[in-house]
C-alpha cells in the first residue's frame, strides 16, 4: 500500500468514526525531591555497577575561555547523547557540584569531542579537577563558538547552549548543534564499560 495509501486509509477510518467529544488530559505525576534522611530506592553501589554494564562513547566537553580567564574550559564526559534531529541538539550531564560547568556556562557554547580508541590518556587528564588539562594538547579553535577541537578526536560537534534542566544530582544540558565533522582516529571511538577503557573489536 505505502505511506501514502495507508495515511490515506487511516484519515477515511477516523472520518467514519463518531467523534467522541473532548479528549481529557492525563493528570501530571506529582515531582519532588527525595528528602533530607529518606531511604534511596537502590543501593549507590549497586547503582554503579548496574549501570556500568551499558558501553557508552567518551568524550570531552570544551569551551572557550571568557574574559578574566587565561585557559580554556574542559572535562571528561561519558554522559552525552544525540537528543533531536530537527532541531539539531544534542545534551549532555554534569554534576551539579563541578568547577567546570560554571565557565562553560558563562561562554555559552561548547564543543564534544568524541575520543578515538588511542585518546584515554587525555581522557584521565580531562577528568582531573583543578589540574592545567590543557598542558601540552594540542587543539585548534571550532569554527562557531571558537570552543577548543581537540587533535585526534574521532569526532567534534560545535554547539551553543540551549537549555538546562535539573536531574537530581547533575544537570541536562541541551545543546542546538552549529556545525560538526568527524576527525582522524585510528581504531575507531574509546569506549568505557565497568569502569575501564575499551575499543571496538574487529
């Protein structure tokens, strides 16, 4: 039949139906906070190792320096997706408690850079806090927001901030994608499962 033929068969169905008046709204969920002292539902742990067991990409998340600042902004993210297709955004989570998203979130924009398979050492640098991560990476400047593009990445994706939402202990940070390409990374993309690096087998 097609998409045609079947939209069009859909559309004479709901004409032949009697219409039946209003549709009511869903009640909302009720949202809140677990409070200060209330039992967590699983074990942080337990939690942890779970989760671990999901393979994710590795990336790392820059922006450029604002003013007053001598180095540009960065971190390890291992929380990051691909969100809408139009518009084109993507997000990724930070904790609520990190040093470094109050300087991304002043400049604005941001960079991901997708890690290639050889990168996990500059991924451990990254995850450093308060360390010069930037000390003898190399990088160029993405073409929109200026972000950091670091050598060798698999990937870069130059993105200007376009919401954050709150998610318990960290922060949804959507992004609306400007411009991206892909980059030279020999073995393909770093992986992290149960708490170690990994590559893509053949």
């Amino acid at each position: 039949m097609g998409h045609a033929g079947a939209a069009a068969a859909a559309v004479r169905y709901l004409r032949s139906v009697p219409a039946a008046g209003p549709v009511e709204s869903l009640p909302r969920p009720e949202l809140r906070c677990v409070r200060a002292g209330e039992r967590a539902p699983v074990d942080q742990t337990e939690f942890r190792r779970v989760l671990g067991t999901f393979a994710t990409g590795v990336t790392v998340i820059t922006a450029p320096a604002t003013e007053g600042e001598s180095a540009p902004a960065g971190f390890a993210c291992q929380s990051f997706s691909s969100l809408s297709l139009d518009p084109p955004l993507v997000c990724f989570m930070v904790g609520r408690t990190s040093a470094t998203w109050p300087r991304i979130a002043r400049a604005g924009v941001f960079c991901v850079n997708v890690l290639g398979a050889g990168q996990g050492e500059l991924c451990r640098a990254f995850a450093v806090s308060g360390a010069d991560k930037f000390a003898g990476v190399t990088h160029d400047p993405a073409p929109v927001s200026g972000s950091p593009r670091l050598t060798g990445a698999a990937a870069w994706i130059d993105c200007t901030v376009h919401a954050v939402h709150t998610g318990g202990d960290h922060l949804i940070v959507v992004g609306r994608v400007d411009a991206l390409g892909t980059g030279e990374a020999p073995g393909g993309p770093l992986l992290f499962h149960r708490g170690r690096f990994g590559t893509l087998g053949a």
